[in-house]
C-alpha cells in the first residue's frame, strides 16, 4: 500500500530572486538558451532519462527540445530552470530546476544528466550549487525532492545533499504512466547545519 506524504507547509514569504549563472568547480548552470535545442534533442532522447523523469517524452526530438525552451524563455516555469554545462568546454550535459510546486508547497529540486554524464558526481554538485542558492537568496524554509522507487541514482544524490525521507506517493509520468514516487525534504536549519560542518 502506497503512504502518501502529504503535510501541510506554510508558504513561503518570498521565493523569488533573479536567475544568476552559478558557478561550480566543474560546471555552469545558466539560464535556457533557444540555441541548445539541437544539444538538448541529442542528449534528452533516451528511454532511461525520460521513464525517470515526469514531463518528459520518450522519443524525444528536435521539436520537443525547442517547446520545451520557447517555455523556459516564456516563462511557462514558475520557478527557475538551468541548462547544466562543462565549466571547461560550455558542453550541454542536462538541466536542473527549482520549481515552486503546489504539491509541495514551495520548492521542489529535480535534475537529469545525459547518460554519458551519469556517475560522474555532476548531478550532486548541479543540485546543491541550485540548494544552496535557494536557501541564500529566498527566504524559503525548505525544499522538496522526488524521485521514482526504482531510481536510485537520483536517491543517491538526494541522500549527499542532505534531503530526509518523508514518504512514499505516486505521480503520473509522460513516459511511463502513473509510478511509484519517494518523497524528501530538506529544510533550512538541517542546510545550514551541514554547511558549519
């Protein structure tokens, strides 16, 4: 029987801040640009990433690269969504967001990486640079991951970047219907208590 994680948070004051590039050792996550469709198409079209993500289709093509960032630009995401580049080589390896979701009643982190990229630990350094800029620059008291059952690369990241498990839900997906899902949060004070460590 699936628990559903459903508790009552209240809102954030103020989530709002301007998208700065972020700057990792290894990476740049910046803003969307309508040039990285073609780069987008390329790494987005597998099975793999789209079963494990929610919007996501699978096949993924050229003209599902470009609705995705003619949104981006639009504005169609409340929240904040980076393109995740080599700091060395600019390359498009993924994306990652901040997303204010209503289900979660604030932020929620997700992330993907083209699989020539995974276990690489770029996915966890992309996901705290983008913690670690919510907590600093909103007043936000906590952030929401979610991650398929069956999806232990992103559990993985999420565990390294301090989230707790809150419960078990199910979510409908593009790609492979309605799956199980795992539910995290991490809040401020646990952040700011990894950071003095």
């Amino acid at each position: 029987m699936i628990q559903t994680a459903q508790q009552a948070y209240p809102a954030p004051r103020d989530l709002s801040y301007d998208t700065p590039v972020l700057v990792t050792e290894r990476l740049v996550l910046r803003p969307p640009h309508a040039d990285d469709a073609v780069d987008l198409a390329a790494i987005a079209n597998n099975r793999q990433i789209a079963e494990m993500t929610s919007r996501m289709p699978f096949p993924y093509n050229l003209s599902d690269a470009h609705s995705f960032l003619e949104g981006c630009l639009a504005g169609e995401h409340e929240g904040y969504i980076y393109a995740i580049t080599l700091a060395d080589t600019g390359h498009l390896i993924g994306f990652a967001g901040l997303e204010l979701r209503e289900r979660s009643g604030g932020f929620e982190l997700g992330f993907w990486l083209g699989e020539p990229h995974w276990g690489s630990g770029y996915a966890t350094e992309a996901a705290s640079a983008l913690i670690d800029q919510a907590f600093r620059s909103t007043d936000a008291e906590r952030i929401h991951a979610v991650c398929r059952t069956v999806n232990a690369r992103s559990r993985n990241v999420i565990a390294k970047c301090g989230f707790a498990f809150i419960g078990l839900d199910e979510i409908d997906t593009i790609a492979a219907g309605r799956v199980p899902v795992e539910r995290y949060s991490l809040d401020r004070a646990a952040w700011l208590t990894r950071k003095e460590r």
